[in-house]
C-alpha cells in the first residue's frame, strides 16, 4: 500500500466512482471497508492523515458504554457490546479485555453501581467480556494497588475493552486497499460538482503534496468527516443548517506508576457530571475526558487549562499519589461530532447514536455515534448509499472478514503485538538492514525498524504521521515524541528520496504540532 501507487490509481480512473468517500477516519476507512468488500468500486480521500482528526484521539475503550445506560439508552448499549464483541472476534490483536474498577468510598456505591453493572454484563449476552462482580477493600486494593485508601469501602469490577485507535484506523484503510479500495491520503476536497438537476455527481479534489488539481466523479458522495461534515455539506448547500454539536474531550498520560496493575479505574460521577477513566494504556497512565461544547474545529484541538484542572483534580481523589502539571507526559484533545438534537446545550447528555442524513443535492452525510460501532454504522450507511446511487444491491459481509493483522496470539511479538500478522515483517527489517533494530528513545520501546515498515507499507508521509498515529510516541511522550523527531526524519528522507532542507522542515513542522502536546 503506497501512496504513488494509490494516487495514479486514482488519475487513471476513467469512469465515475460507485462511490467517493471524504473523510479518513473510523467512520470513512469503515464505510471503505464495507462496500470494497461487497464488490463496490470505491475511492476513500482524507485531506491529511488517515486518522488525523478525532478518531486518533479517543479514549480507546471498546464499550457498551455504562453513561448510556444511565441515560436510559440500552439499545445503544446492546448495539455496542455486540459490536465489542465482533472487533475483538475480527481484529484480536488489537483488541484486549480490562477490568474496569469501580470504587467505592460512601455505604450504598457498591450496591448501587454493582446492580447496574450487573445489567451491563447481562445485556452483552453471548459477546460477554467477563462477569462483573462486588468487591471488598482488600480484593479493591489488590486490583488497584495505587488506589486512595482513605475511606475506600470497597468496589466493583465490571469487563471492558481496550484497543489502539489509530493502529486499528491503519489496519482498516489496509483492509479496504486489499478489498480493493482505492485509498489515499494527503488528498483534499475543496468542492463538489453537479450534475443538471443540481444533484451531485463528483468532488473536486487536491493532493497537498503536488497541489495538482484531481476531479473525482462519483454515482454517490459519501461524507464521513465527521466533526468538520457541516463544511461539505455548506458545499453542496449554502442553505444547509448545522448538523453537528462539537464537543471536547481532554485526555492527561502520566507514566505507569500512578495507576499499577493490569486494571483501570472507572468513576461513574465526576463533580461536573462525567465519567472520568484513569486506564493503563502501553506502559502508560491515561487519564480522561472531559466533554465541553466548542464552537470551532480546529485540526488541533488543545485541553484548555480549566480541562488540565478538573482532569488533575479528579484523578488526586482517587490515586494515592495525586498526578501534579509537572507529572503529564503528554495532554492531547480530540472533539465528538455529536449530531444535533434541538437546542441542547449540555453536550454529555447527546446521543452518541450516528445518523445518515441525505441532502436534497444528493450528499449522503454519517456522523456521530463511536468508534466502537464503526462497523455497524458502516453497514447502514452503506446500504443506504447503494440504495442512493441505485447501485446493485449486495449483502455486508464485515461481520466475519478479519481485519489486516488478524492474529490469534499475537502477545508472543512483545512489543510489536499490535502489528499482528505484520509483525515478522518488522522483526526481519530490524534483523536485516543495518541499524534498524536500534530504540529511538530509551522512555518508548519503538525502532526504527517501525519508521522503515510505516513508510514502506502504511503511506506514512511525515515525521508526525510516524511518531503520532503509526507509532503513538507522541501520544505517550511528546518530549520524547521531540527527541526522536530528527531520526524519524532522516529514517523517512532515506525512504522517500527527501534532501536535508525537507528533514529540517519536518522536523521544525513536528516541533510546533509537538508543542500543543506538552503540557507547560
Ligand atoms: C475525547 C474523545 C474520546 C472518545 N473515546 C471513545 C472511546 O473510548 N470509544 C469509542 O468507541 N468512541 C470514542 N470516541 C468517539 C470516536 O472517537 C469518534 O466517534 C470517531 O473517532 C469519529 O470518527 P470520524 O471518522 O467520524 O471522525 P474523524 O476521525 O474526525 O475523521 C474525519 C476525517 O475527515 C477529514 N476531513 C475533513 N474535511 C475533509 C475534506 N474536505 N477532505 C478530506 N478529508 C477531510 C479529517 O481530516 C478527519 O481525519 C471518543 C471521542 C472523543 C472526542
């Protein structure tokens, strides 16, 4: 899967796209997935990286999510534990069960949370994680051994799942490639075109590397760009009013000993409201999130200071050792392209149900819902978008397809178990081409061996697509994200045939995305 490649597939096309798809995150590369499987013929832009806007920011659960069972929406929660169950089943090496503490330090928390969660694991039905169960201080200690003691009664586990979002993101555009899909990134588009009826019938396209202009016809034009959708479809109707009520989400990474043990903790009720999750996520602390409406989307969100405070605040009643500013490794936001519902203003209580709305120009827009139902709303939409385009009807077959990597025993790579299958492939790289096997920061276990095999066979084009999506350095790390910025840019130069000037340019570009990471 090279860029090169994927761009004069899509010069060389020379009839209308059964679809265009516009948007490369999970609900885009889903969708991809989907209709290259039964057979379509389908072109999928993102105008940066695949995984550059929300999808890579997540808090990375697979769930039911236990907040919507609160608000009373079981049919969500039902869809989701299904759908936890499939991804865990089609891309296990991604995919992993965490206990998920709740604990408890007033008389009636136990009881009261234990019954709900106890409904959450019946609902799962046969796509159950593990069984939820009440329990006392000692057994809360021994999962959580960081946790406060002070006036700690007891708690309540209940199962979940955990996965990397911008490592499954990848592994899904991959997937849709070797579907058949056309797939490519650093592509933009800047229009849509019109047939006679004022129905639209193709995107205007650039690729931002050339700044070539590339005109894409299309039998439907599907939008999946999530938070930023309103924008196409202000394109295709000046009159159209907004879909999306944008919201913020704030996640802190503190290194490991904050949160010891294999399990995190859940709080059902922050004092604003929220569910907050302190999580251990490769060898790190991931504390979060915070839900503020915003009005603007930008392509780099920031946690504003008040985020940083609440998300500290919350984190020292529950650790022993309260996390301080100077202890974040790395702060990164990312904003929900929650769909409207009238006027409401408190973002958390919308439904992360997903919708697919068609425009009277024809312009078929997914938004909303979660990464964990990706694959559902994919189906939906995709039958909706052959239904559009009269295309010939064939059934969804992502139920059972596994996804690029699959792997059963994947754990037995260490550090290079998310890869899955791809994994031997990278160890032979290391092993083979001098240099390659050597760590670019003692703090983080990558290679360069990883930069090589990003550039090589997942259309990493820059120093951030490496270090932030294909790799998650700076996710976990931004100063070491920093340190290892200049290899990463030789490592990429040697790859791509690049000359001193473009490293030092990717690398001062990196510096100034890396700054909004680094909590000062
Ligand atoms: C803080 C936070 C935590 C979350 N945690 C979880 C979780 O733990 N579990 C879960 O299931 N869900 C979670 N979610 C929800 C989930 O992350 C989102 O629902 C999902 O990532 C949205 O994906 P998307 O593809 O719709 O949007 P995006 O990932 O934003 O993708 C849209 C893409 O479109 C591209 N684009 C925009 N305009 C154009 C254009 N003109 N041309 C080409 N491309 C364009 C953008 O660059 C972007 O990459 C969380 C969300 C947030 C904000």
């Amino acid at each position: 899967m090279t860029r090169d490649a994927m761009l004069r597939r899509l010069q060389a096309h020379d009839r209308p796209w059964d679809m265009v798809i516009v948007g490369g995150g999970a609900t885009g590369a889903g969708v991809a997935v989907d209709a290259a499987s039964r057979g379509y013929d389908v072109l999928l832009v993102e105008q940066l990286d695949f995984g550059k806007g929300t999808s890579s920011r997540s808090t990375k659960l697979v769930h039911g999510g236990v907040r919507y069972l609160e608000q009373g929406n079981i049919s969500l929660v039902i869809e989701a534990l299904k759908e936890r169950g499939t991804l865990r089943q089609n891309a296990p090496h991604l995919v992993r069960d965490l206990g998920f503490v709740v604990p408890s330090y007033i008389w009636w928390e136990s009881p009261f949370y234990g019954l709900g969660l106890k409904l959450y694991d019946q609902l799962s039905g046969k796509y159950r994680f593990g069984p939820t169960r009440r329990l006392s201080k000692e057994e809360t200690l021994e999962l959580l051994p960081t946790i406060r003691t002070e006036g700690l009664r007891g708690g309540v586990v209940y199962y979940d799942g955990q996965f990397d979002d911008s490592r499954l993101l990848i592994n899904l555009v991959t997937t849709a490639a070797e579907q058949g899909a056309t797939t490519v990134n650093y592509v933009r588009a800047v229009g849509l075109t019109k047939d006679a009826d004022n129905y639209v019938n193709g995107v205007a396209l650039v690729d931002h590397e050339s700044g070539r202009d590339i005109h894409a016809a299309a039998r439907v034009v599907v939008n999946a760009t999530g938070a930023f959708c309103d924008g196409l479809r202000l394109m295709a109707d000046p009159d159209a009013k907004r879909m999306v009520a944008p919201s913020q989400g704030t996640h802190l990474v503190f290194d490991r000993t904050f949160l010891r043990g294999d399990n995190a903790i859940m709080v059902p009720h922050t004092t604003d409201g929220r569910v907050m999750f302190a999580i251990p996520w490769h060898g790190h602390t991931l504390v979060g999130t915070t839900d503020v409406p915003v009005d603007d989307v930008p392509i780099e969100p920031r946690g504003t200071d008040e985020e940083i405070a609440l998300i500290l605040e919350t984190a020292g009643r529950y650790l022993e050792r309260p996390p301080t500013r100077a202890d974040i490794l790395s702060v990164f936001a990312g904003i929900r392209p929650l769909v409207r519902a009238g006027d409401a203003t408190n973002t958390a209580a919308l439904s992360r149900d997903h919708t697919v709305h068609i425009d009277r120009s024809g312009l078929l827009t997914i938004a909303g819902g979660k990464w964990t139902t990706y694959r559902n709303m994919a189906e939906d939409c995709v039958n909706q978008a052959a239904t559009l385009a009269e295309l010939e009807e064939r059934p969804c077959i992502t139920r059972t397809l596994n996804i690029h990597g699959y792997h059963q025993n994947a754990e037995k790579f260490g550090a290079l178990s998310l890869y899955g299958s791809d994994a031997p492939a990278i160890q032979n790289l290391a092993l083979n081409e001098a240099g390659l096997g050597e760590r670019l920061h003692p703090d983080l276990p990558y290679t360069a061996a990883e930069v090589v095999w990003a550039a090589r066979a997942e259309m990493a084009r820059t120093v951030e697509d490496v270090l932030a999506r294909r790799t998650r350095a700076l996710f976990l790390n931004a100063r070491a994200a920093l340190a290892m910025a200049p290899r990463v840019a030789a490592l990429l130069a040697r790859e791509q045939g690049r000359d001193a000037a473009w490293q030092a340019a990717e690398v001062e570009r990196f510096a100034a995305v890396a700054a909004g990471y680094v909590a000062v």
